[in-house]
C-alpha cells in the first residue's frame, strides 16, 4: 500500500466506505480456531526484554531511512518454500473480511500497519509510532512484506517477540495479485510465509542463548493472515490464498484518509478515522517509513477513541469476537477505486512507478 498517501486526489477517497454484509454465523469463530490452532499467543515480553535492551527497542531516527536502490531487488529468500503448513481457510472466513460485527455491539476496533516495500526500495521503519503503541500498551496487527523482512529483520524480530503485536504476510514485493498467475501468487505468499519462518529460528537461536527458549512456544510458527497489496484481488486469486490457509483482511476505514471532503493534514484525518468508527471496524494504516503523519494521527487518534468507550484488538482476536463482513473484491472505499493502480507500478505492482518517481 505503499502509494496511499501520496496522491489523496485519487477516486478511493471521494467517498466513505460502504460495507457489502455477509453474516455467517458462528461458524465463523469455530473455523479461525480449527484453522489457527486455538487462543493466541503473539509473543512473550521475556524474550521481548531478555533479547533487546530499552534503547534497542526504542529506536531512533536511523529506523526511518528509505531509498531508491541502484537495481530491484529480486533476489528469493533463503529458502523458498515454508516448513510449516496451513490447513486451508474454512469457508466462513473466505473472500475478503473487511470488518468484524462483534457480539453485543462491543466497541472494539483493529489498528493494522502494513510493512510494504516493492523491490526496488528499502521503506524503513516508523519507530516512533511503535513506541507509542508499545508505551500505551495497545495491541495491533502488523502486515509485512517478505522482501522487508529481509531487509529488517532485527524489527521484525522485535514485533514478532512482542505479545502485543500480530503479524501477518503482505506478499514478497508487494505484487499485485489480481495481475499475477496462481504460480505467482503462490511465490508471493509463500516466500513471505519461508522468510518469516526463517527469521523465527534465528529467533529462537537467540533465545536459546540467553537462556529462554522456552518461551518460543508463545510465538506463532507461521504468519496466519494476509492482506492484499494495493488491496487489488479478482476472483480467482481468492482460491488460491484459501489453498495456502490465510484469511484475507482488508479495512473498513482507510485510516490516512481525511475523506471525500475533509482538507489535508493530521487533524482532518483524525477527524475522519472517528467519523468512521464502529464496533468491529479494522483501520488500515502504515508503519513502514513512508508516510510522512500516520505516526501522529495515531497518537491523536487512540486516546480519542479509547475517549469513546473503544478498546484495541488484534485481527485475529477480532474475528472471534463475531461475524465477519466480507466483500468479493478489496477497495480503499469504494468498490474499483484501486483499478488505476494497475497502471501504475511495473513488474505487476513489484517495481516502482512507471513515471519514474523516486521516494
């Protein structure tokens, strides 16, 4: 979702979200815990605090640097196939989960972060905006790419050791998947799901050595959500990500936006992402060094909600709360406002913008 913020001019900002419900009944919770293998766990604070010291965590300004490479990075990962299979996703949560209706009307929300970085760009690290969360103690789902994993992997590490945090795969290179054959869908997903594993034994290596490995039982082995680069799907790619076992989450509120009609800057987009709150609602926003005031929007934005009577789940703690609603086909916020964005990347949304813009 790299190009969100920088051209709000675009058709996936004149309206607000328009949610397609589907309700599924209970089946939906049964089928996410067959799926996942039961509660969650996403980490332990031992390992968190045993392998990194306070500043380590902190972070500093080195986390946000971005570049242009020289030449794309198109290199797989270590090894390309994940050691660890998923059972295919259970019908209930098929197609693209946009929201969730939570038993009793609770107001409950999902804060999600997508890592992106296509391949010829490294997209750094918004370290201040993860220290807010961290220092408020709100939990969120982070969506990575593959490709920055590799090119993170120390922060990668770090949220997957956090019991706060969530991660999920957003492909390798951040390719469109609505342009790709099923083979290369596959290798979007599935080196994605390989590099995490990867970096979870270099974890564990870590752990061993400082005398907690034990607690490695408490993160996950596998990412078990996705969410689609550009928010872009057809219809027959949906199969093919049931097929590898990981729910497809998209958004309710585009959360960069100020709206079809709400100027520009932190303030109208804090004004928006309330507008849009409901019980259930799954705010898509970036931590990747991109955007230039996610991380104050949600400084502003969270202690306007929890104002509100909201709490912060995880996504997958949020699909067991009710029934999810589902659409055919991801959006920003209306259904075909992302079309344009097939145009717009080469290497079918893995390479950078076909005018030739720089970060």
């Amino acid at each position: 979702m790299l190009t969100i913020h920088r051209n709000r001019s675009k058709s996936f900002r004149l309206v607000a979200a328009v949610f397609c419900v589907i309700l599924v009944g209970c089946a939906g919770r049964v089928g996410l815990a067959e799926n996942h293998g039961g509660a969650e766990s996403f980490g332990s604070r031992k390992i968190l605090e045993t392998l990194w010291t306070p500043d380590q965590l902190r972070g500093g300004d080195h986390d946000i640097a971005r570049m242009t490479l020289d030449a794309p990075d198109l290199r797989p990962p270590e090894r390309t196939e994940p050691l660890h299979e998923l059972p295919p996703v259970p019908e209930a949560l098929q197609k693209v989960i946009v929201a969730v209706e939570p038993e009793g009307g609770e107001k409950v929300a999902a804060l999600t972060f997508d890592l992106c970085e296509r391949a010829p760009h490294l997209a750094g690290y918004r370290f201040d905006l993860v220290n807010f969360l961290r220092e408020n103690n709100i939990s969120a789902t982070f969506f990575a790419g593959g490709k920055w994993m590799r090119s993170h992997p120390d922060k990668t590490m770090q949220l997957m050791a956090d019991p706060l945090f969530e991660l999920g795969n957003h492909a390798w290179t951040h390719g469109n998947l609505a342009l790709m054959n099923e083979e290369e869908i596959r290798e979007q997903l599935l080196w994605t799901q390989a590099e995490y594993e990867i970096l979870r034994e270099r974890l564990a290596e870590r752990a061993k050595l400082r005398g907690v490995s034990g607690e490695m039982r408490l993160v996950p082995e596998s990412l078990r959500l996705m969410r689609l680069p550009y928010g872009r799907n057809e219809a027959r790619t949906l199969p093919v990500i049931a097929s590898l076992g990981l729910p497809v989450i998209g958004w309710s509120v585009e959360g960069e936006s100020s709206g079809p009609h709400g100027g520009s800057g932190p303030e109208a987009i804090v004004r928006y992402d309330l507008r849009q709150a409901r019980p259930g609602v799954i705010y898509l926003m970036h931590a990747n060094a991109v955007p230039k005031t996610t991380q104050t929007v949600v400084r502003e934005l969270v202690p306007l909600l929890q104002a509100r009577g909201y709490r912060f789940v995880t996504v997958s703690e949020l699909l067991r709360m009710g029934k999810p609603v589902k659409v055919e086909m991801g959006y920003f916020t209306t259904p075909g406002d992302n079309l344009f964005l097939d145009a717009l990347f080469g290497g079918k949304g893995t390479l950078g913008r076909t005018d030739k813009v720089k970060y």
